[in-house]
C-alpha cells in the first residue's frame, strides 16, 4: 500500500464537488482516460465503464475498458474504488484545514500513482481557485 499526502489550495468542499463528478475523473487520475457512469452516479455500488491506458513491453500502449466500482463515499471525507483489470484499490480521503484541504490518497501497489494524482488534482483546483472572485 502506497499512500501521498498533498495540500489542495482550495476548501473542502470544492475538492469534494470536483472529486463527485465521475466525469472529472480522466482530468486526474493517471491512466484513466474515459468515464461512464452508470444510472447510480457518484455513489456506493456504482459500476463505472473507465476506458484506461496500459503499457507493455511487448505491446506498446493500448487502451482497453474496464469498470470501476465505486465502494465507498463518506461525504466530504473519504471516497474508495477499485478498478478491475488493474486491480487497483484506491481511496481519497479529505482533512479541511481553514480555506484549505489535505487530501490522501492510498492506493494497493508499489507505484506512486496517489502522488500523481495529487498533483494533478492540485493543478486543477489551484486553476479554479486563482479565478474565483475575491
């Protein structure tokens, strides 16, 4: 289990709305590059089809699709998922800290992808905080 910690310049509760949108998800989480959500959403027992990238030595890169369950969801606080063909399990989990958010991310594994994502995340929300009206 792999784990990153990142301050996100913006307050919990625009981290979480971001994080709710299943489409939101190709934005920055590494390796996703497509989402469908099923009827159910942003909620636990969803069933998402993620279209997602894979590298082989062999092959090259390709893409394939997969779902993605969504297990968990504590609003505001902690989101957790797998995805099938990588077996990944993941979870994010939220801190308010004043008008900011320590995020959390877990992932089963050795790579680093919870830092990636972090950063990426960061990326985006720093973007909508800079043109948020003082």
């Amino acid at each position: 289990m792999t784990q990153a910690t990142r301050e996100l310049l913006a307050r919990r509760e625009d981290v979480w709305a971001f994080l709710a949108e299943p489409y939101h998800l190709a934005d920055w989480w590494p390796g996703v590059v497509g989402v469908v959500p099923d009827r159910r959403g942003f909620a636990p027992g969803a069933r998402w089809k993620v279209r997602i990238t894979t590298r082989n030595v062999f092959t090259g890169r390709a893409e394939r699709e997969t779902l993605l369950l969504v297990r968990e969801v504590d609003l505001y606080e902690r989101w957790s998922w797998h995805i099938v063909a990588t077996r990944l399990d993941a979870e994010i989990t939220l801190r308010a800290a004043g008008d900011h958010t320590f995020a959390t991310c877990s992932t089963s594994g050795r790579r680093p992808i919870g830092e990636t994502a972090l950063r990426r995340l960061y990326d985006l929300l720093q973007t909508a905080a800079d043109l948020r009206p003082l």
